[in-house]
C-alpha cells in the first residue's frame, strides 16, 4: 500500500522532471507550453495521489485548483501571448543543447547529493521523490539563466514554481489551504506582470531576444 | 646459483653483448648481432617472469662490489608481469628491428641505435627488480636518458630535437618528484632496503605528500594527464621498433612504479587517493582518444592512444585503490588485476600497432594518413597483423583488450557496494566516460585501419608499397599471436595475475582466489563472460553461414566491376572520404571540447564580390588545456631566465670563483651541521 | 493527434490495377526463370537518360497512396547494385550514354529494363538533335516499352507488371 | 539434452521470425499512409531473390569487403543465441553478459564500417563515418542504463536480470526501470537506424547512414547483411521486452510455458511494431547533428535511472 504510494510519488515527480528536460531539448516555444501544461498535468496528479493516500481533502481542491490554473489556464494565456510575437524560436541559447542536457543531469546529481540527509531525516513514504523535486526546480533555474527569449524564461520560472509545489507536498504534505490559495494569487498576478513586460520587450526591440535589454544601458 | 640468479645474468649478459657487437661490429653484422643478444636477453626476461609467476618464488640479491654498492636487486610478484611484457614486446620489437633499422644504414649511426636499443631493455629488465630507493632511482635515470638518445635518432630532423627536448624536460620534473618522494619516504637514507621501508609506516601527512608526488613523478612518465604532451612528440619521431618499446614497455614503468609505491610500499590510502587516479584515468582515456581522432600521423594517432590505455589502466588502479580504503578487498583485488591485464594487453597491440605502423612507414615514407590508402592489396600481411591489433585496441571480442575492459568494467560495476552515495554516484559517471572512450578508439580505428589499408591508394608512395621484410612481419606475429592468445586465456591469465598480487605481504587480500573454471566468473559475481567459448562460437557461426548459403543454393557467382559512383566516368583517389572527412562529424559533436581555430579568407575577383577567384579554409586543433597549463610555465621560466642572465659572463675566471664560493659555503654547513 | 484522426477517416485510397489500353510493348521475351526469381520482390532503380521530367512526375506518383506500387511488392532503391529493374525515361543524350551504361553494368545479373515514355522508344520532339544518341534499347536491351507522353502512373505499373508477366486479367 | 535443442530452437525461431517483424513495420506503416502496402512477408521474398541473384564486387575492394557479411552476420547471430527471447535461465549465461552483447554489436560495427570504407566510394565513407559516431555516442547511455539494470538484479548477467524483474515483477514500475528503458530504446533506435536517427527507406545518399555502407554491396552479400540488420531489430526488440517486460518467459521447458512464452513474445513485439510504426510515421528524421543531442537526452535518462535506483535500492 505505501510501496505503490512512494512508487507513484516518485514516478510522477520523475515525470515532472522529464517535462522540465524537454525545455532544454525542443526549440519552439509551443512545445515549452505544452511541456508546461503537461508538468501541472502530472503535479495535480500527484496531489491527487497525496490527497487519496493521506485522506485529506483539501488537497483534492488544490489539486483542481492547479489543474485549471496551470494546467489550462496559464497554457492558455502563453499561447495567445505567442500569437502577437510569431512563432518565437530557441536558437541560439547561451548553452547548447547536449552541454544543457548533461549540466541539468548534473544538476539533478547534485540534487540527490544534497537532499541525502533530508531523505534520511524523513520517514514520509513520498521522500524519494524530495530529490527529484529539488533536481527541477535547479534545472528551472538553469533554464532561466541559459535561455534568451523572455517568453521561455517566463515558463522557465512557471516552472520553477512548479518545483516549489512539488516540493511542499512532497516533504510536508502541502501547506494550508490558504496559503495555497494566496500563492496561487501571486502566482496569477505575477505571470500578469511578466505579460506586461514581455509585450513592452517587444514592443521596444521588436524581438524578444533578453539579450536585447543590455541595450537599456545607453 | 638459483634458476633465477641464472636467468638474471643471463639477461645481463645478453644485452650487454648485443650492445657490445652493435657497437663494435659493421653496418650489417652488428645490426644481426645486436638485435639477437636484445632479442635472446629479452627472451630471458620473458621466461624470467614466468618462472617468478609459476614458482612465487623471490628472487633478491645485494651487490656489495665497491662500485655497486647499496645496488639491490629482487624479483617479486609485482615485478613479473613487467618482467613479462618488457620480454614480449622486447622481443618482438629487436627482431623487427633487425630488418627495420636496415633503412638507417649509411643515414643515422646504426650502432648507437643497435647499442642503446640493448641498454633501454636491461634498464628496463632491472627497473622492475630495483630494491632500493638508489637502485630505482638510479635506473630509473638511466632509462630515462637512454630513451631520450633513442627518440633523438634522427636527429637532423628539427622536429626530433623538440620533441626529445619537451620528454627530457617533462621526464625530469618527474625525476624530482620522485627524488624528493623517495627523501620523504625513506627519511633521507636512499639505500634502505624497500622491505624496511614497507615495516614503517609513515605520518598521514607525509603519506599523502608522498602520494602525490609519486602521483606527479609517475605520471610524468605514464603519460597521464596533464603531464601527457611529450608522448605524442615524442613516440612518432622514434624510430618504429623503438616507439613500440616507449609505448609498450617505456610508459609502463610509471603503472609499476605507482604500484610499488602505493600499493606495494605504502599499502594503499584514504578513498581521495584512488578517487584522484579514477579521475585523471577517465579524463586521460577520454582526452586521449578524443585527440587521437583528430590526428591524421598514423604514429601520432598511436602515441595519443598510449595516453587513452594509460587512462584505463589508471581507472582500474584507482578504482582498485577506492574499494580497498573502503575494505571491500576482492573488488579491490579485481580491480588491480584488471589494470594489470589491461597494462599487458596494452604493450602488446600497441607494440603490435605501432610495429605495423612503421612497416607502412617503411614501406610509403610517410606517416600522413591522407597519402595512404589501398595497402591492404600491397602489403596484406602487414595489414592482417594492423587489423588484429586495431580490433584488440578497440576491445572487441574475442580480442585481449575485450577481456581487459570487460574486467574494468565489471571492477567499477561493483562501485555500488560503497557506502558513501556521492562517491558512489561517481561510478556511474566514469563507467559511462569509459564506455565512450572505447565507442570512440573503435571509430578511430575504423579511421586508422580503412584510410590507411583500404580503398586506392592516395599518392604515389603508396601506390609504389611493398611488403615488409620477414624478419619484421616475424616481430609483428610474435605481438599478433600474444594478442589473441591473451584474449583468449583470461581465465587462465587472471588467477595467475591475482597470484601475482597475492605476494604482496602486506595487502590482505579476502579473495585471490580467481576460479579456473572456463567461463570468467569475477569474484562480486557480477557477470559472466567466456571468450573461448565466444571466439569457438564466433568461428562455427563463420563457417556455417557459407554452409547454409550452400544448402540453399544460392547463387555464388560474382563479377568484378566498378565502384558505384552515379554513373561517373572514373573514380579518382580525391573521391574518397578522407581522415579528415572520416572524423568530422565528431570533431563537429566535441566542437566545445576541441575549440577548434577557423581561418577563412575569400579571394573576390576586383569587379565584382559575386566572382570568387579563391577560398582558403584553414581550420586547426590546438589542445587547449595544454596552452593554460605549460603557457605560464614556460612564461616564468623565460621570466626567471632573463633575470638571472647577468650570472653568466662567458668569463672562465667569474664560474670558477662561483665554484669556491659553493665550496666554502658547502664546508661551512657541514661545519655548522653537527 | 490531430494527424491520427486524419489517417483513421482518409482510410485507404489505393486504386486497384485493372488491364488497361495498349500502351506496354513487350520488346522481347523475358526468360521464365527471371521472371519466376524476380516474381514478387523487385527493386527498380530509376534513371532519368535525358527526358524532360514529365515521366519522373508520373513516376514519382507511383509512391503515392493512390498507386502504391509496393502493394505489387516493388520498391525504389538507392544503388543499382540493389536494383533488379531499371526503369529509364527520356531519349538517351550523350551525357547520360556512358552513365546508363555503367548503371547497367552495375546491376547485377538477372535484371530487366523498362523503358518509358514515347522519347525513350523515338525520341520524340529531340529526335535527330546533336545532344541526343538515340533510344534507350540503342544504348542497353530494353525488355518493356511503355507509350504516352508522359504515360500514366498505372501504365507504368502495368508496364513494370508486363515484364514480369503478372499483368492482371482481362 | 532437450535445453541444448530449446537454445537451438530459439536461435532458429529469432532468424526465422526477423524479416516478418520488420515486414510487419513496413505493413503498419503503409496502413498508416493510407496505402495497401505490401505484405508482411515481403521481406522473405526479397531475400530469396537477393539469394539467387549474382553479385558485383567493386575490382578496388579487398577481402574486407567480402568477408563483411558474414562477420557482420556471424557477430549479430553470436548475439541471437546469448539473448534470452523464450527462456531463463539459460545455458548459455556463462558464455556472455550484457556488455559481450555491446560489444559484439560494435564488432558488427567495426566490420561494417570498414567495408563501406573499403570500396572507395564517397558514399560509403560517409555511412562508415556516420555510423561509427552514432555507435560511438549510444556508448554511454548503453553501458550506464546496464548499469542501472545491474544494480537491480545484482548481476549483468542477461538471465539473472529477467529472472530478477520475475521475481519482483513491481519493480517494472519503478522509475528507474522506466527511465532505463527509455534511454535503451532511444539507443535500440540508434543503433538498429529507425526514425528519427536514420530512415530505414531513405534514397537519398546524402542522408543515409546505415543504407550508405552497404550501397556497393548486391545479391547473396546483401541479403546477409539485409537479414543481419533484421534480426539486429528483433534482437534489440526482444532484449527491451524481456529485460523491462518480461511477464510470459518461460522458466521450465514444458511445451504449455514454452508456447506461452512464444505467444507472449509475438505480443509484445507486435506492440513494440506498433509503437515504432506509429512513431516513424509521426516524426521526421532529425537532421544529423541533433543525434547527439537526442543521445545526451537518452544519456541524461540512463544517468537519471541510475540515482534513482540507487536512492531506491
């Protein structure tokens, strides 16, 4: 009963992680979305799972909550943001993509190596996946600092929080509702404002290369 | 006198009659002359580590003669496989280099080489039995400047003198590391008995000083990097059956030293010690063949896969040295046997490669690959012997470098029982790295062999080739036959390797015992693996496929035409893919690795940019790494030497005085001193 | 996803073959035993002697789902040294005389030439031209004409399926 | 006695099944575009034919060239007998564990390669070249995701890990299993020249990787290097099935488990078809120098395969 859970727990937030490595791999930045959306999939997911197991239900209502949120919603918005700016394309990122793969892989190593004493310390049955949750939000990280275009970086830090999430529910089994619930605001909100810039970076250089913004210097 | 006091003498005795008939006799007999007392001394020191394997008997004399003293001599377990491949390639390389250094007469002195090539292998024959700190350290000089006579053979070429110049420089920090390790080893008395110095333990600190500068001195020697660069300079310009001595049995010393120091003398260490070695292993494995691709000098391609087999020999070693820190002695032990096996294997298809390499030198005068081409139909024999070695270097079974690396691999699977998880997460990392290494000798040997052998010939040298002389395709058999009759007795050369590394009194081996059973079963019981059951089957299968072709009746006529080029008119060698070619697509995939220099200009006609008259592309490799680390180094030196010029005067009467002045000073510190 | 509902309500579209006009000219009679080897596998090298593309576009329908010629198990290779069949268009111009020889010569034995379109029987509009040598069965033995200009792609299919003698029935 | 015959047997079983299954790809694929297609036994009948038809050798090609089939095919049939495709444990475990099959695999490779190069023609010097890398590249992905393997059955031995997945048949969805399995088949995709590394029915010289070293080679030659390639893919097919799957192998040689065991391997491999053909259709080759990118991504997975088993174990 609590093997499958584990196995569940960490099969998903292998998932997620897949999801985030498929940033670095694909070049277009509907494929990014559709990563994205995908990755909330499987988080509400485990949520889910979390929930059923711990028979909590307010879970379950975060679970929907992050189902339409990120996993309709926001998706939804980034492809109408693409609509204005064209078909955006990853090309040359700052990192190529083999050398990108293997830092994050890397990375998720260097995951598993800090987490060791936190997994040790724990005796939750989804402690497995705290490594692998850690690995995505480094790998996020990576993402926002080796890609150029702001609207990858902007599903970069989608992601990111992701991996937050991902974490809070797997080492403490989700914080309280309400907390949820702001953060989920902030999150709204703060995707509201990096709209905002992205529409004036393109709006100012006509691309949506961040490189672009060393220009604001002069 | 001892089977093996005999066998000892006679060694020295054989090779210093082959030196004393090199230098004394004529062009031709001396030639003959010498290469029989290398090749019959060599001989010696082949049956000389068989017996010290077979019997586990200890060979140890002190020579007390007032010229030699504090000289030690003794024959252990560790000092038989060395004794082993130093008669196997020796052997091999003086027959062929009966016929080889034919080339030389009238051009270079063929009695220094014939007399040098005789001291190289003594020096080697006694490194190996050294039981002292002087003894080693001693020989070890010796050897280093014989060998550095021997690359200087031809010595008009400007190139020889740089790459001789760069291996006595790098060959000497080494020297001082070893110096000042074996001044803190044995407290400043050289002479003192290595069996003393194993009783003594010394301080932790000064274990771990004593280990990297053994580290540093060794590896200078091995060819590991960062301390590689003189061996792919040097190894080409040698002449052919002296390369195949440097790369087989020269570099190899460093592998013995390490293991007498660390293994021997100090009993291993801390896990860093054998993490430090993995390390440099996996990045020497991977840079060597990395570069090895690039290169197109057939020779050169060799020398940088010398540093690639050095790196595998080191992960085994290291790996070795981690399990034993960590107590897990039979993964430990297969570890050091895996490294010795591959350190066999590798003098022999190195020794075999480079031998085949310098026949096709002798045969087309150049060691481009890019005018090469269509040798095979030339010079089969030469090719058959290049392909068996080019197919155990890239450890394809049932070939010995596969039983080898099979071993390592196996070695480091069982990095999995370390109980530290971040070191045991660097297992997999260098499994991985190593796996690459050998993916990558094998495209570079499909590189090296089909340019060279295959297809038509390039230039006219090449299509002018002949067969090498007998007595050099007898040097190459030797090393072709020990090629597969090592890979195929793996179950019989692995117990008697952990035999060899049982006779070190003071490591506690759990498990020396290697089953003799047929199939190899590795003590972790990791995997199984049977290579003469591999090579039988591989051999049945061979000749039951024309069998079943026959059985169907399938059509057996064949018409000879030409090769499909779309219908062109003729095919010309300047259609074929080149080395350059060959290796493009992973120059291409490695760009941020090789950072390699791009160089193109475009000659536009005056009227107008549309008419191009001519593009020139240049685009060159230079090992970076090599460029941060020697750059400084060479910097300083310059430095340092300018400051220091206003010493020299050129006046006799100045250096004399600085003579009196060290010589007051040095009687006035022994004075002080009590 | 959007691709698979696609492929599941297209269905298949191939056409049967039925034994269509008088457009395949047998040109001499292929030997039973080739014709029983090659019977249902047969790979056909394509070589363009110098026609004006028009054939080729027909050809290159033959791939189509419409055609399908593998369903006759026939397939198009890359290397003459494949091949069995090679199917030649166009008049033979004197380029292409040394390269359609040396694709002959590279087939391996036993093989079979479709020639097709009017030009590569009687040159059609090049006849006579300084460019061209002639018609492809001057140049190799051609076993099956195939007429039109360009001929349809089930001409050709019939043609290809004439000299292997599996022309469907009347 | 009768386990001797059974090795025999499955030996026989792989040869004679591997050109159907690649039939079988071509069949589903045709479907897929809406075509009859040919039948799935096409490719028997084209080997018949490349077994009765002549064959030209380049006049600059050497014994390399003519002795490559039949390494080629002697090295990939080597392989057919140490894989487990109907039976554990087998007797022939001792012979080799999973880094032999690696290695003959880049045997097959060597031979290969070389012949395209011996000929002398462009084409093939590039396939040689091509295919080397690639092979060079799945490297470590292959000796890591066996790595991983190892870990859970204790052994790299093919018949101690499909007896080790039997045992515990949960472990098949433990994210290590499920990670290695997919690093192994994008390599299996690599190393046998499937979509989206190489398209298996390219005429296109100047993308060809496998198909441009055999280029010069026709008749007897081409149908064993046809037919080695075959049962390379079913080799490679029924290694994944059996190593991540191996639910219906049989453990005792009674006909009821053998048969069931032949039953369920046809299903397997049959949905392994699917999912090849579905995929081929579905994605275009990659251009040459996103292979290695796809080979980090299937690295990237083995070494992610690894942690976890670790952490799990």
């Amino acid at each position: 009963m609590s093997s499958l859970f584990s196995q569940l727990a960490v099969l998903g937030s292998s998932l997620t992680l897949i999801f985030a490595l498929m940033l670095l791999w694909h070049r277009s930045v509907d494929a990014y979305t559709t990563a994205f959306a995908w990755q909330s999939v499987v988080l509400a997911g485990i949520v889910a799972v979390v929930a059923y197991f711990e028979r909590d239900p307010e879970l379950y209502f975060v679970a929907a909550m992050l189902l339409l949120l990120k996993g309709w919603l926001i998706p939804r918005l980034l492809r109408r943001m693409e609509g204005p700016f064209g078909a955006e394309q990853e090309l040359q990122p700052y990192v190529n993509t083999a050398t990108s793969l293997l830092i994050s892989g890397l990375l998720v190593l260097f995951a598993y190596a800090v987490c060791r004493p936190l997994v040790a310390l724990s005796h939750l049955p989804t402690r497995a996946g705290m490594p692998l949750a850690l690995g995505l939000i480094f790998v996020s990280l990576f993402v926002i600092a080796s890609r150029k275009k702001a609207l990858t970086q902007v599903i970069g830090f989608l992601m990111l929080e992701n991996g937050i999430a991902l974490l809070a529910v797997l080492g403490t089994y989700g914080i309280p509702l309400v907390v949820e619930i702001g953060v989920f605001l902030d999150l709204l909100l703060g995707f509201m404002v990096m709209q905002l810039f992205v529409y004036r970076i393109h709006e100012t250089f006509e691309s949506l290369d961040v490189e672009q913004l060393g220009r604001l210097k002069h | 006198m001892t089977l093996m006091g005999t066998l000892v003498t006679g060694a020295i005795v054989c090779y210093l009659a082959g030196a004393l008939a090199a230098l004394l006799g004529n062009d031709r007999w001396g030639r003959i002359l010498g290469a029989w007392g290398a090749a019959s001394g060599a001989a010696i020191s082949l049956s000389l580590g068989m017996v010290a394997l077979a019997s586990g008997s200890v060979f140890s004399a002190v020579f007390d003669f007032p010229s030699l003293t504090g000289f030690a001599l003794r024959i252990d377990g560790l000092s038989a496989p060395f004794l082993i491949l130093t008669g196997l390639v020796g052997a091999a390389s003086s027959v062929y280099g009966a016929g080889y250094s034919a080339a030389y007469t009238g051009v270079y002195s063929l009695r220094k080489l014939g007399a040098l090539f005789n001291l190289l292998l003594l020096t080697l024959t006694l490194q190996v039995m050294a039981d002292n700190a002087l003894t080693f350290l001693l020989l070890w000089e010796a050897m280093s400047l014989v060998a550095y006579l021997l690359v200087l053979t031809e010595h008009r070429e400007p190139a020889t003198v740089r790459a001789a110049n760069w291996y006595l420089a790098i060959t000497h920090v080494g020297f001082a590391a070893l110096l000042a390790m074996f001044f803190l080893l044995s407290a400043g008395d050289l002479s003192t008995a290595f069996d003393t110095l194993r009783a003594n333990a010394p301080v932790p600190t000064q274990r771990n000083a004593i280990f990297i500068l053994a580290l540093l001195g060794f590896s200078a020697k091995a060819g590991l990097i960062p301390l590689h660069v003189w061996l792919p300079m040097a190894h080409p310009v040698a002449p052919s059956h002296v390369s195949a001595l440097l790369s087989g049995v020269v570099i190899k010393m460093g592998v013995y030293g390490f293991c007498r120091i660390v293994l021997d003398l100090m009993s291993g260490g801390p896990a860093w010690w054998g993490g430090l070695a993995l390390a440099l292993g996996v990045a020497s494995a991977l840079f060597g063949v990395l570069y090895a691709l690039m290169e197109h000098d057939l020779k050169r391609l060799l020398a940088y896969h010398s540093v690639e087999n050095i790196g595998i020999i080191f992960i085994g070693i290291g790996a070795g040295l981690m399990f034993q820190s960590y107590g897990l002695m039979s993964l430990a032990a297969l570890g050091f046997v895996a490294a010795l096996y591959h350190t066999i294997n590798h003098a022999c298809f190195k020794g075999l490669l480079f031998l085949g390499a310098g026949s096709v030198l002798h045969a087309t005068h150049t060691r481009n690959m890019e005018e090469m081409g269509g040798l095979i139909k030339k010079m089969p024999r030469t090719a058959l012997m290049f392909l068996i070695g080019a197919a155990s270097i890239s450890a394809l079974p049932p070939l010995n470098g596969f039983a080898s690396e099979w071993l390592i691999f196996q070695t480091l699977l069982g990095g999995s029982h370390i109980p530290e998880p971040a070191v045991a997460l660097m297992i997999p990392i260098a499994v991985a790295l190593l796996a690459l290494s050998g993916g990558l000798a094998m495209a570079c040997f499909v590189k090296a062999f089909g340019i060279t052998f295959l297809a038509i010939a390039r230039s006219p040298a090449a299509e002018k080739a002949h067969e090498a002389p007998l007595s050099m395709q007898a040097g190459m058999g030797i090393l072709g036959l020990a090629c597969i009759g090592l890979g195929l007795t793996p179950f019989f050369v692995v117990p008697v390797l952990g035999r060899a590394l049982a006779g070190l009194d003071r490591l506690a081996w759990e498990t020396t015992v290697f089953s003799l059973t047929l199939p190899l079963n590795t003590p972790a019981t990791f995997g199984s693996m049977s290579s003469p059951l591999l090579a039988a089957g591989l051999l049945i299968l061979l000749g039951l496929i024309p069998l079943a072709l026959w059985v169907i009746g399938a059509n057996r006529r064949t018409r000879v035409g030409d090769t499909w080029g779309c219908g062109r008119i003729a095919q010309t060698p300047r259609m074929q893919y080149t080395a350059t070619a060959f290796a493009e697509p992973l120059r291409r995939v490695f760009a941020e690795l090789y950072r390699p220099t791009k160089d193109l200009s475009i000659d536009f006609h005056p009227e107008s940019k549309y008419f191009v008259q001519s593009i020139e592309y240049q685009s060159e490799i230079h090992p970076w790494f090599e460029k941060l680390l020697y750059q400084p180094l060479i910097g300083i030196f310059h430095r340092i030497a300018d400051r220091v010029r206003w010493i020299q005067a050129g006046w006799l009467g100045l250096y004399l005085t600085y003579m009196l002045v060290g010589l007051i000073a040095l009687l006035v510190l022994a004075w002080w001193t009590p | 996803m959007r691709l698979f509902s696609k492929i599941l309500s297209v269905g298949i579209v191939t056409e049967p073959l039925d034994n269509g006009g008088e457009e395949v000219e047998l040109a001499r009679q292929v030997a039973a035993k080739t014709q029983k080897l090659l019977g249902r596998a047969v790979g056909i090298r394509e070589v363009d002697a110098g026609s004006c593309n028009g054939c080729e576009i027909e050809i290159t329908g033959l791939t189509s789902p419409i055609y399908d010629l593998e369903r006759f198990g026939l397939c198009f290779v890359a290397s003459p040294r494949h091949a069995d069949m090679l199917l030649v268009t166009g008049p033979v111009t004197r380029n292409m005389e040394v390269p359609l020889r040396k694709t002959y010569e590279a087939t391996p034995d036993p093989k079979l030439v479709v020639a097709v379109g009017d030009c590569a029987k009687t040159c059609g509009v090049f006849q006579g031209s300084y460019a061209v040598v002639g018609s492809v069965d001057a140049v190799i033995p051609v076993d099956v004409f195939v007429h039109g200009c360009p001929p349809e792609p089930s001409d050709i299919l019939r043609g290809i399926l004439a000299a292997l003698d599996r022309l469907p029935p009347k | 006695m009768s386990a001797w015959f059974v090795e025999i047997f499955q030996v026989v079983f792989v040869v004679a099944l591997a050109p159907g299954l690649v039939g079988l790809i071509r069949w589903i694929k045709a479907r897929l575009q809406s075509r009859l297609g040919a039948p799935p036994g096409q490719p028997y009948r084209e080997l018949g034919k490349l077994f009765h038809k002549e064959a030209v050798v380049s006049k600059n090609a050497s014994w390399i060239f003519r002795f490559a089939p039949y390494a080629v095919s002697a090295s990939t049939l080597a392989i057919a007998f140490l894989v487990p495709v109907l039976v554990v444990p087998r007797r022939l475990d001792m012979v080799g564990d999973l880094f032999v099959v690696v290695y003959l695999l880049l045997l097959g490779t060597f031979w290969l390669a070389l012949a395209g190069l011996d000929p002398g023609s462009a084409f093939g010097g590039m396939g040689s070249s091509r295919e080397v890398t690639v092979a060079a590249l799945a490297e470590p992905t292959t000796a890591t995701a066996i790595f991983s393997l190892a870990l859970g059955a204790g052994s790299t031995n093919l018949g101690a890990i499909v007896a080790a997945a039997l045992n515990d048949p949960w472990t098949v969805l433990t994210p290590g299993h499920l990670l290695a399995f997919a690093a192994l088949f994008i390599v299996a995709i690599a190393e046998t020249g499937r979509l989206p590394v190489d398209n298996p029915s390219t005429h296109l010289e100047l993308t060809m990787i496998h198909e441009a070293m055999i280029l010069e080679y026709s008749g007897r030659y081409l149908a064993l290097l046809e037919w080695a390639a075959w049962l390379k893919l079913f080799v490679f097919l029924s290694l994944l099935a059996n190593l991540f799957f191996p639910w219906g192998i049989a453990t005792t040689l009674t006909p009821g488990a053998l048969s069931w065991a032949i039953v369920t391997l046809l299903v397997k491999l049959a949905l392994l078809a699917v999912v090849i053909a579905v995929m081929e259709t579905r994605v275009a080759k990659l251009r040459l120098f996103r292979v290695p990118e796809l080979l980090t991504a299937s690295f990237v997975l083995a070494l992610l395969a690894i942690t976890s088993s670790f952490l799990l174990r």
